[in-house]
C-alpha cells in the first residue's frame, strides 16, 4: 500500500509526519519502504547524513540515469529509504510535460513495491511534477494541517488536484484523513480554526484524525541525531501521539 503525505502549505510537520509513520509501521512489524520527494531532503536527512555529489538519488531515477534499486538505503531492516536530492528543484521544468513524465514513479515503484507492506512517499509543499508523480501512484493521501497555519485555498486546490488525478487514472484517489500537527488545547485559535479544519476535511470527503500532534523539542532533537521518535522518545506525549494516530489509520485504510 502507497500513502503519500501531502499538503501545499508548509511547515505543517510532514516529513516528521512520514519518517514516525514509517517507523511505527516498522516497529509493527511492517516492511516499510520511505521516498523522499522533496527537494528540501529533510526525510532523508532525518536517516542519513548529508551524501556526496553524485550518490545515486531519486532524481537520477527520474533522468533515467540510475535504477530505484541504486537509489535505496537500508535505514534497518525492513526499513528503507530512496534518497532525495536538491536538484528535485527543477523538476518542473526538467520532466513535466514530457511523454508518460506523471508515471515515472509508479513505473519505478513497481520494481521494488512486491518487497514492502507499505510505501511512504513525502512530496513538497506544492502540487507540481513531484506531488503528482506520488499521486499517480497512491492508495491514500494523508493531509497533515498545522492549527496556526491553515489556509482553505490551499485546501481547494488539494481537492481539485485529486480530483483531475483520479480522472487520468480512473479511480478515486482518497484522503485517509486530515493530522492536526503543532496542536495545542490551550489557545483559542486552535480551537477557532478546529471548526474550519473540519469544513476542509468535508470538502475532501474524508474527517480529521481524533489524534492531535503537539509541538515538541524531541521531534528535532530525534532528526538531529538521526533516530526515529520510537528509538529517540519512546515514552514522550508527542510519540504516544503519532502511535495513537497510526493505530487510527490502520483501522481506516486495512
């Protein structure tokens, strides 16, 4: 199964988001398979240090110049990652619009996708060659949304995107739900914004997680020395948290 975390607003906690996912999957015995999508590479900062110029990425996949399988890093067993790179920036321009450009993902997942219980795809903060790469590819989309940052045109444009994805595929594409990350009880805004939340998880026909990420120190303590929140802070609120919303999406998508 291929889950991609996606939303067009930033700083919302999706590649926190992707790397705990995938490592409570793992840690549920799950063989888990991370793509790193993002030009920015946090996902694959978060496991790996920085690599040298040249080292087999995704988008050397993508020029056709590498095979997948080059591009895999073995985080642990069962638990890999296929390294991102900053020259994704030109994506865009580079592939899109170029013959069979939005499968060129899918194409390359099917040679490893036999080997994982599930895929986890981070995508940037836009809805360009890269996000609709990972669509074409999907089962599920999952929306993290910040509670201080919530825009419903960014919400809009998600829908209409699915929207045009699932009719070039001919099937639906949907939301397994919408993560309230950064979240805290304690102020009115987070509560204000709670019910305009639940009218952008309407408009994608899906419902908000009833778990709630905080915001927390350990989160970028755990990227820094490259451990996963299980390994880092097994016993922190925000890793209960992100365990509590994984068991939520078990039982929604199996």
């Amino acid at each position: 199964m291929i889950l991609t975390i996606s939303n067009v607003k930033g700083g919302v906690a999706k590649t926190t988001t992707a790397a705990t996912l995938a490592a409570g999957l793992h840690k549920r015995g799950k063989s888990v398979l991370m793509v790193d999508a993002d030009p920015q590479t946090n996902l694959s900062m978060c496991f790996l240090d920085e690599q040298d110029d040249g080292t087999p990425s995704l988008y050397h996949v993508f020029k056709r110049e590498q095979p997948l399988e080059a591009a895999r890093f073995t985080i642990k067993p069962g638990l890999d990652l296929i390294l991102g790179d900053f020259s994704l920036c030109s994506a865009d321009m580079e592939f899109l619009g170029k013959v069979g450009s939005l499968n060129l993902l899918k194409r390359s997942l099917e040679t490893l996708s036999e080997n994982y219980d599930y895929i986890i795809i981070d995508t940037p903060p836009n809805l360009g060659f890269l996000s609709l790469n990972a669509f074409m590819c999907s089962d599920y989309v999952i929306t993290p949304m910040a509670t201080d940052s919530f825009s419903l045109k960014a919400i809009r444009l998600l829908k209409q995107t699915l929207k045009d994805v699932s009719a070039e595929t001919g099937r639906t594409l949907p939301v397994a739900g919408i993560l309230l990350t950064r979240y805290t009880d304690r102020t009115n805004v987070a509560k204000i914004l709670e019910e305009s939340i639940q009218a952008a998880a309407d408009l994608l026909d899906t419902t908000v997680f009833t778990s709630r990420i905080r915001q927390a120190i350990v989160v970028q303590e755990s990227q820094l020395v490259k451990m996963d929140l299980f390994e880092y802070a097994p016993k922190a609120p925000v890793t209960r948290e992100y365990d509590d919303f994984i068991n939520e999406l078990l039982r929604r998508i199996e």
